[in-house]
C-alpha cells in the first residue's frame, strides 16, 4: 500500500529530481508546450499551477519566490508579466496532459504538456530562419591561394 506518499520520486535522487522538476519548468514556461514522459508530465503538471498561481498575486515576496524556485530571471518575468495576465480570470488548470503514444526503444508512454491557451509563437523561439540557413550553405568559402 502506497499511504502517506505524497509525490512520486521517479526513481532519482532528491537532488535530481529537484534539477528536473527546475529545468522542466523553465522549459515549459519559456516553450509553453514540452514533450516527456507521462510520469514527470503527472509529476511536474502541479507544480507548474502553482507557479502560475504565485504569478498572479504580485508582491516582492512572491517574485523572490518564484525566482528561488525558478533559478531564471527571464522566466520568472515571463511568469508575472504575461502568463499571469493570461489566466487571471482562471481559477486553476493552466496546463494540460495529452498523450502522445510511446517511445520507440524502450516504450515509454509521452505525454505533450502544455498551457491551456497557449502562444503558438512561443514554440519557435530558439529556430533560425530557414532562409539564413540556405544562405549560408549557398556560399562557398573562398580559399586564398
């Protein structure tokens, strides 16, 4: 019987699963959409309300929260100046749990997470242009002789 647990562990450390739960935040917040395994998306899904939750009840107390918990300054901005006003009028369920199939190798069940209403312009942040990569592969360098 499982009484008197109350997360999962994941089979990791607490050290681990304190770095993973961080960078997952921080992945989700600045992507708004994350592909994982159905475990840490049920273990991390809490943990992101709350952070939305923290968000929207602005005081300096809870900036310095939600940066201690974030170790990211750029996210827990984006927390407080866009994903809080986004939800305001919400009360819980920021994010969501699809499931998507299983992994090929060792048939794992994924899951996507994300945030319910979320910006499709988030998910492109860190992709280049394709048009400055053929550029740049049209170009030949040119060797002095």
């Amino acid at each position: 019987m499982r009484h008197k647990f109350g997360y999962k562990k994941l089979n990791r450390t607490s050290e681990h699963r304190k770095a993973l739960l961080k960078n997952m935040l921080n992945s989700l917040i600045k992507y708004e959409q994350i592909t994982t395994t159905l475990p840490k998306a049920k273990f991390l899904k809490p943990q992101a309300d709350k952070i939305i939750t923290l968000g929207k009840k602005v005081s300096l107390s809870n900036t310095k929260r939600l940066i201690s918990k974030l170790q990211d300054k750029k996210s827990a901005q984006k927390v407080i100046k866009t994903l809080s006003k986004r939800y305001e009028k919400r009360n819980g369920g920021y994010t969501r749990i699809i499931k998507a199939g299983f992994r090929y190798g060792d048939n794992a069940p994924m899951a996507v997470l994300e945030f319910v209403e979320r910006n499709f312009e988030s998910k492109k942040i860190d992709k280049k242009k394709k048009e400055t990569i053929k550029k740049n592969k049209e170009e030949p360098k040119k060797i002095p002789a």
